[in-house]
C-alpha cells in the first residue's frame, strides 16, 4: 500500500507512460490519462456487481441447505480466550479500558493511540486492544441505535434547532464549533491524520461524521476504526463522532477482490484471531447509522437518493432490525421496501440526466436532479451530502450545480489507487444569523509529503516510500481487474474468437476484438484499452491466444472466504470429509489415480463433479466455484498440489477444528516441527507452520501399511523419527 504525497504527484503521468513502455506496453501510453480513469471505474463497478450476483446466488444455494445447516455452529465462538495464542510479530499494546463511566479515562488511551499512529503507524495494534475496544465500541453503539435508530441526528453547536437556509460556501473563516464531515477514507491513514491535523481533533465543538467506506482498499483500516472508535469511548454521553456505515462496511464486500480489509486483519492478526477479529467488526457494522440528519435539514448518507424518494429517510428511520446484517442484504431481496431503501442510501450515484436508471455497480440507482428536488421537498431537507465515489473534477468536495447546489460529494482519501485526485471535507457551521447554516467546501488537498507531516503531526518518514509506488499503484490496478475480467470470460471469447479466426492463425483485429467482446459479454467498455493492457495488441490486430492463454490458477494462501460462499462449501467439504474415504480415493475425486498434483482445470473438474453428485447445478456450480477461484490467480506453474487444493478448499469453507487452549497449542508446535529443516537450531516457537504439501508428505511416510489411512501408532512413529532427524535428540 503506497500513500500519497505531493512529490509522488509531480509528473505522474510522465512517469505512467514511461512505466507502460518499460512494461511493454508503450501502445497504452497512447492513452489518455481520462481514458484509464473512466475504464478503472468501470472495471471496479464490475467487480462489484459480480459480488452481489455471487451473493445471490448463494444466498439462494444456502436456502437449499438451510436444513443441513441448521445444526452447524458458526466458525468463532462469541468470546475468543485471551490464552489462544497471537502471532510472533511486534505488536502494540496499549492500556486495556475498563467498563467505567468514562471507559478511557481522561482521553489517556487515545491520546497514546494517536501517538503511536503518529511515530509507529505500521507496528500493528495488539489483537487484545482491538477486541477490547470493539467490545466496548458494539456496547457502546447498541446504546445509541435504541436511541436514535438507523438516522442519528445531531445539532451545530450555536445554531437554532429550526434552520431556514443553508449556504453553500468555497471561500469563508473555519468557526470555533462546526461539524466536519468526511468522506471516503479507504485506509487510507496519512489522510485521516492530515485531516485531523488540520482541523483538529474530535471533541465536543468540533463533531466529526464519517460517512462510511473505511475499511478496504488500503492497509490502515483497523487504525482509523480504533482511532475514532476509542475518541468515541472517550465521550460516552457525547457523540464527538459518528460513523455511517458504507457499502464497504460490508463483510461480503471486505472478503471480495474489490475489498482487502479481511485481507489486511489476516494479515496482520493471524488464522486466529484474524477472522474473529472481523467477525466482531462485522456486529459493529450492522449497528452503524446509515445516516445523519443535522439541524433536521442537512442529510449525510453515503450513497444518496433511493428510487422512492418521497419515503425514503422514513423507511430508513423505520428500518427493521433482522434487515441489518453484517452484509448488506446477504439474501438478495428484492422489492421489500425497507431494504431498497438501505440499498440504495449504500450504494447509488448521482447523474446530471433526470430520471432513474440501473447502475453499472449492479444494485442500487443512477437519479438525477428531479429526484433531489423530490427528496428534499418531501422531507424539509435542504441539502444532501453523499461520498461513495471520486467527484467528477477529482477535487476533495464537488457541488453538484445540476441538482440546485443541493447535493454535494465529499471524498477524502487523495491520489485514491493512483487518481490523482485531492480530498476535501465539508464544514457545517453557524451561519450570518442564528437560523442558518454554512456549509463550507474544504480542500484537505493532497497528503503532504512525510517531511511536513512530520512537523506537523509527529509522524515519522517512511525511508521506503518512493514516488515510483504511486505512479504504478493506477496500472497495477488496471492490471489486476483486466486481467480477472479476461480471465472470467476466457472460454466463451476464446470460441466466438476462432469462429472469427476461421483459419486460426490466432490473429484479429481490434475491431473484430471490440464487436467480439462485447456482443459475447454484454460489457460495452473500452476493450480495446483493456487488450492493450494485457499485452498481445499491435497498432491494428490482437494476437488473441496469446492474450487469452496468459490466464491460469494458482493458490493463494490464507485466505478466507465470506460467510456466506463458506457456508456452502463448509457444508460439501464436511460431507466429503465424513465419509471417511481413504487418501487415495479422496484425491481419486479430484485427479486421475496415482496423481499428486493436477492442473488447474482438472481440479476444478474434478469439484464441480462432487457439486454435481452434491445437487448442486447450473448457475449455483458457477457461483461456488467463482468463491474458490477467489483464492486462485496466475502462476507459470501449471500444476497445483492436491495438498494445497485442499486446503485452499478448507480455508475458503472457513473451517477449523474445534479445539481446547491446550490442543491447540499442540497441534501448532507439531506443526512448526514438521515444518522445519533437518537439524535447524531455531527456537521452535519462531518456526513457520508446515505447508499443506508438507502434511501430506508426513502423511504418505506415515501410513506404512498403504492402506490409505494413519493410525495414532503410525503417527507417533513416524514424528518421533521426524524428530530425531530435526534435532538429533531421541
């Protein structure tokens, strides 16, 4: 994750093209740097669209097993034992806060909080601390939801409760009480450390409402929630600040490729405690707000106006409980009223055309000015401040002139995957007379460099960071969805290319290339651009096997999947599991007899024929696999180790055993053993985990007898040997 600074923004587009053309792909220079923007965004509401169909699809698949799933427990236990064991990397600890009337007191744990952000930012916070204070955080939100319900409302300090006007400003003096409103942040923390910088800490007079999408994309999502969540705890009668929820506050979404923030936690916390850590995150997200009315005349949600504008704050001050989950709408409904409503204050755009249209992001609306008019009229608002996406101009704030100045976008994560853009915040404040409002439009700019920041905020320069990470960071972007894209449609434009190629000589035209891929898609983007990206295009023609046959599968490891895609594939894995077959016809499902490793495909056949025998058919085999295939990417390998499919397999389900403190820490220590070299003198406690390769070799010397299976005698001898050769001792 690269953070952006004004240096790495000077002459990026020089050093994009430059980039292109040592990658190999000068024909892209060619390319406007609008063109690669208009596609990035097309590309990532695609991904976002094929993770709502998949949520769908299971959903529905679910339903189907709902009664073989009734007597399963869910992966994590309501409360995680302090004695389970925290990775071996260094951790920050903070004091623990207790359950006081003033949890933290006198604002001492957040205050160290903001310094260890500011000197160590990349030294992750301990597991314990993150609990805790999630903890106290659901607690604490509980309390505010039974109050408030899903719309909080607050007041400017200084400012009548019965505002008559609200005045958009570009140009005017920051007032001493205000409310700052913030957008997108995106992990992105040297932002969010700007930000606060400049405008201040959260206290009593100067509220702060972010307005969702903190987690994902970037690596600093937990430390901007444990940041605000723990000033929240600070002022426990107070709200100091408030976080509306996003659709990235979203475990699906967090789980998904255009997510991370599951990513991130397991990264940084482990197969352990990283799942339940996001577990817990995702209890806190279904109680956000998804909304804040100020002075009842200014609304900040993060998508906007639903397709029922009239009653649209309304359904969602009356929303019902059961429809708030930790995804948003993880069953897919349609038509109920109430979710629409949440749907589309998550997930919708604005566009200057009147009207309503479908969004490309696949849920959700496109609206225009009638319906901000509509909206506002009907519930007595006067202006709507919305993030979700980078405003047109790639400035931090934009006014929306075709809705009446009504609305305005605020984004607040800069140069956001190599845009460019600079982020803002909006400032509501008292006005010229005691019944108006200001709302004044803040460019928070690019994030300075770390030599300013650091006279500013105490934080400390990053030696590694080089302009040379931004200006990749929007290619590598463009890479990664291309590629996924190609990769999903590689089958079907691989026939309807030789049909066109009636001579295969592997050659089109691009124009061929653009008829091709969208009449067989029915995704009418620049697919010319995206050839261009993935290499294999010349000025007129596509070399389009070669571009096609790029894509294979790899394993990835330690991923874990949404609930959602592993409860279903938790339920086939177990089913297979407990039929208690041997090794050799458990890999006989899987690969020809007598094989180890298989190719992608192979494999893949080989789960879709268990599906099959499972009932599992049609759209819901392409959604199962399309959950495992989120593990997989490119190799040059071509075979995969059924070992490692397996427990890519496992991982993706989200399964695990259940066992005590004790066993578990056994079977970690058994683990790293088997994992070691011959005669390493390590302390065992710093080796890493055998691969899943590694298990099955001990496996296969364990089992003398061939029988397929290993008994607890067959195990013991075979460690106790592994251990006289590891360490020379008996």
């Amino acid at each position: 994750m690269a953070i952006s600074c004004t240096e790495c923004l000077e002459g990026t587009w020089d050093k994009i093209q430059e980039l292109l053309s040592a990658a190999g792909l000068s024909d892209v220079a060619q390319a406007t740097h609008h063109d690669l923007l208009e596609l990035v965004t097309e590309l990532e509401s695609i991904q976002e669209s094929r993770v709502l169909v998949d949520q769908g699809l299971l959903a529905d698949l679910i339903r189907k097993y709902d009664s073989q799933m009734q007597n399963r427990s869910g992966p994590f236990p309501e409360y995680l034992s302090l004695d389970l064991p925290v990775d071996e990397r260094e951790y920050k600890m903070l004091p623990l806060p207790t359950k006081t009337l003033r949890p933290i007191l006198e604002g001492t744990t957040a205050s160290e909080l903001l310094d260890h952000l500011r000197e160590e930012f990349d030294v992750p916070l301990h597991p314990h601390f993150v609990m805790r204070i999630l903890e106290l955080s659901i607690d604490l939100h509980t309390k505010r939801d039974k109050a408030h319900g899903p719309v909080m409302k607050l007041q400017v300090p200084g400012v009548a409760q019965s505002v008559v006007n609200v005045n958009v400003s570009e140009s005017c003096s920051i007032a001493q009480s205000r409310i700052v409103v913030l957008g997108d942040t995106h992990g992105q923390l040297a932002d969010v450390l700007w930000a606060v910088s400049e405008l201040g800490l959260p206290s009593e007079k100067n509220v702060y409402v972010l307005n969702g999408d903190i987690a994902d994309r970037c690596d600093w999502s937990t430390e901007i929630f444990m940041l605000f969540l723990t000033i929240t705890l600070q002022y426990p009668n107070d709200p100091v600040v408030v976080i509306n929820r996003g659709n990235h506050e979203c475990m699906t979404i967090n789980g998904s490729r255009c997510g991370g923030f599951q990513y991130e936690l397991l990264d940084k916390y482990g197969a352990i405690w990283g799942p339940y850590l996001h577990s817990m995150f995702g209890s806190l997200f279904r109680i956000l707000p998804v909304a804040t009315l100020v002075n009842n005349v200014v609304l900040v949600i993060h998508g906007g106006v639903g397709r029922d504008p009239e009653n649209q704050l309304r359904r969602l001050q009356d929303l019902d409980a059961d429809l708030r989950e930790a995804s948003v709408n993880p069953w897919g409904l349609e038509g109920d009223e109430g979710m629409d409503a949440l749907v589309d204050a998550l997930w919708s755009d604005p566009t200057d055309m009147p009207g309503s249209r479908v969004n490309t992001r696949g849920t959700g609306h496109t609206w225009g000015p009638d319906y901000t008019k509509r909206f506002c009229q009907s519930n007595g608002v006067k202006l709507v401040i919305r993030s979700h996406q980078v405003p047109q101009d790639q400035s931090g704030v934009y006014v929306h002139k075709a809705h009446k100045s009504q609305l305005i976008t605020v984004f607040s994560a800069s140069n956001y995957r190599g845009r460019k853009n600079r982020a803002g915040a909006v400032i509501l404040q008292p006005g010229a007379s005691e019944d108006s409002l200001d709302a004044l439009c803040h460019d928070l700019g690019s994030c300075p460099s770390w030599r300013v920041l650091s006279k500013s905020a105490n934080l400390k320069p990053r030696t590694r960071l080089q302009g040379d990470i931004v200006d990749d960071e929007l290619i590598a972007e463009l890479l990664q969805h291309s590629m996924g894209l190609l990769a999903e449609w590689r089958v079907p434009l691989w026939e309807a290319c030789t049909r066109e190629d009636v001579s295969l000589k592997g050659v089109i035209s691009l124009s061929s290339w653009r008829r091709i891929c969208r009449n067989t898609t029915k995704i009418y983007i620049d697919w010319v651009l995206v050839a261009r990206l993935v290499g294999g295009a010349s000025q007129n023609n596509l070399r389009y096997m070669e571009t096609l046959n790029r894509f294979g599968f790899e394993i990835a490891s330690q991923v874990v999947e949404s609930r959602l895609a592993s409860s279903v594939l938790a339920s086939i894995y177990l089913t297979m599991m407990r039929a208690d077959e041997s090794l050799q016809q458990l890999m006989g499902n899987l690969c020809q007899a007598g094989q180890r490793a298989a190719p992608a495909r192979q494999l893949l056949d080989g789960l879709c024929e268990i599906l099959r025998r499972n009932g599992v058919t049609g759209p819901e085999t392409a959604a199962v696999l399309r959950s495992m295939e989120a593990h997989i990417g490119s190799r040059q390998t071509t075979l995969i180790d059924v070992a490692d499919f397996l427990s890519a397999w496992r991982c993706a389900a989200g399964i695990s055993a259940e066992l005590t403190p004790q066993q578990s820490e056994l079977s970690a220590r058994i683990s790293r053993l088997l994992g070691s070299e011959r005669r390493c003198r390590k302390r065992l406690s710093s080796l890493a985990p055998a691969s899943s390769t590694t298990l099955m070799d001990f496996f296969n010397m364990a089992d003398t007898d061939g029988d397929g299976y290993m008994s607890i005698d067959e195990g013991f001898d075979a460690l106790v040997k592994h251990l006289h050769q590891t360490t020379g001792r008996e």
